[in-house]
C-alpha cells in the first residue's frame, strides 16, 4: 500500500520526497525561491567577466558562473586561462558582491579553488568521475553535478550519493539535455528528468538550457519551459560579444539578450507562483 501511495502522489504531481535546499554564498537554491545562474563559459579576461558580471546582476541573477578550467572535446581549442586569472576573479566577485560557480576538472584543483568558489561544478563529462566525486564529498562546499550526455537518471543520481556518503549533502542535480537520434540541435533537454528528480530525490534540480539546445535563439524558451515544469533554477550562459566568444559562443545569450528573457521568466514564475531569487542588497551594483 506504501509503494502504491508513493506512485499515486507522483502521479498527482506531488513531490513524494521534500527537497533539501543548499546554501550557496548568499543565495538559498532550492527553496520556495527560483535561481539564476549566469555568465560566461569560459573566463577570457577582466574586462569580459566584469562586463558579464554586471549585466547578469542587473537582470536578477544571484550567482556567476565562470569556468577557470575547461574541458574541451579538441585539444585544440581553449581551456580557460586556469589559475593566473585568480587574481583578477577575485576582484570581480567582490566588485559585484556575487558568487562564483565554476567548473571543477581534476581533484588537484580543490585546493586551489577553494578561497573563490561558492560551488563546485561537476561537468557531464565527469559525471562518473567517482574518485573526483568522493574528493568533493570530502569538502563541504556545495557541488553542482550535471547529468552525463547518455546517462541514465538513475546513474545521475548515484553520481550525486557518491558525494553525500563522503559526508556532503550540498548537492544540487543538473539536467543539460541527453544525447539522442535528434542531430538538430546540440543536445535533447530532458524535461521528465527534471520532473522525475524532483518527485525522487532530495536534491534540488536546475537546467542548463544553453548546452541542452546549443542554439542562442532557442534557449530562452527552454529556460521558461524549466520554470514551468518546476525546477529549481537555471544556469546560463552569457557573454558581451558572443560572435568573439573563445568557447561555445554560439549558445551564448549576450546581456541584452538575457535581460530580455529575465523579463519573460519573472512572468511565468508568477504564473507558477514561485519567486524569483535576489541577493541581499537588491541586486544594486
């Protein structure tokens, strides 16, 4: 009678597990309140990341995302500046008063980036990173997972447990689409994964619509449809002159562009009746 209450309430709509929320810095994720991420892919210079900074804040993001170190399909391409842009990130996040999200590639980076970053960011690729994970289950920073591009939800949640037996339970899900028979666009958002998760699991659930479409145009529409479908933020992402972007330029929104969408979503959550997250001061700069 128990397991067929439980399926009941899913049906229902009803999420059959409360979600734990994570304090991440200043912003509380996975509350009563909707949270944006935003900012660039990769860190290219000062200028370029305060520039984003600022726009992101001013149309109501809570956190900054910003990859020190990226992985990169070709060994060619660039891997974000690494650990000589510390100095001036530094001055960044507390110019603007946010906090930093940003990706986390090998485990002999947590030392380094740990006086910068409020969360850590486990990206698809090392999703099944285990020995990375359980590092990270050692600290007690919160830590972002993303879902693997062909992985199954039930292994994007092992994924997560892996880092809360370590002793972490600041864990926060992902979904950044899945790779399927659909060549369209980038990826496939997986939006049941995100309905699923959040009736599921304790974690709190947010989208990643720039990577799951990969496609500027379309990404402010997946970022709606999020909301909607009752996730818990999302993470975008966002730089001044996209067309000059050294990574993933063409998902990029540019400020403008996200301003324009924040205005949109604030609409759909009050639809929803969810609020949107701010920071502490109102998000003056």
């Amino acid at each position: 009678m128990k397991n067929m209450s439980a399926k009941s309430s899913q049906l229902n709509g009803q999420n059959a597990i409360k979600t734990r929320p994570v304090q991440v810095g200043r912003t509380l994720v996975g509350g009563p309140a909707f949270t944006v991420i935003a900012g660039p892919c990769a860190i290219e210079s000062r200028s370029q990341f305060l520039e984003t900074a600022n726009g992101v804040k001013s149309a109501g993001a809570t956190l900054l995302r910003g990859g020190v170190w990226k992985l990169r399909t070709s060994a060619e391409t660039f891997q974000g500046l690494g650990a000589e842009s510390l100095g001036f990130v530094r001055d960044v996040l507390e110019h603007t008063e946010m906090d930093l999200v940003s990706e986390i590639t090998d485990a002999r980076q947590i030392e380094i980036l740990d006086d910068y970053v409020a969360m850590y960011q486990v990206g698809s690729r090392n999703m099944h990173n285990y020995a990375l994970l359980k590092e990270l289950g050692q600290t007690r920073k919160p830590v972002l997972i993303k879902r693997g591009f062909s992985a199954f939800i039930k292994e994007w949640i092992k994924a997560a447990e892996y880092v809360v037996k370590g002793g972490n339970e600041n864990v926060i899900l992902c979904e950044r689409g899945i790779r399927t028979f659909e060549n369209a666009t980038r990826n496939t958002l997986d939006l049941n994964a995100v309905a699923y998760a959040k009736a599921n699991c304790p974690y709190p659930v947010i989208v990643d619509p720039s990577h799951a479409v990969g496609i500027r145009s379309l990404i402010p529409q997946l970022a709606l449809a999020s909301a909607a479908v009752g996730a818990d933020g999302i993470i975008v992402e966002v730089h001044p002159q996209p067309e000059q972007a050294l990574s993933d330029g063409e998902q990029a929104l540019t400020i403008n562009d996200f301003s324009v969408m924040m205005m949109k979503l604030r609409k759909v959550l009050h639809a929803v009746d969810k609020p949107l997250n701010s920071l502490p001061n109102g998000g003056d700069l």
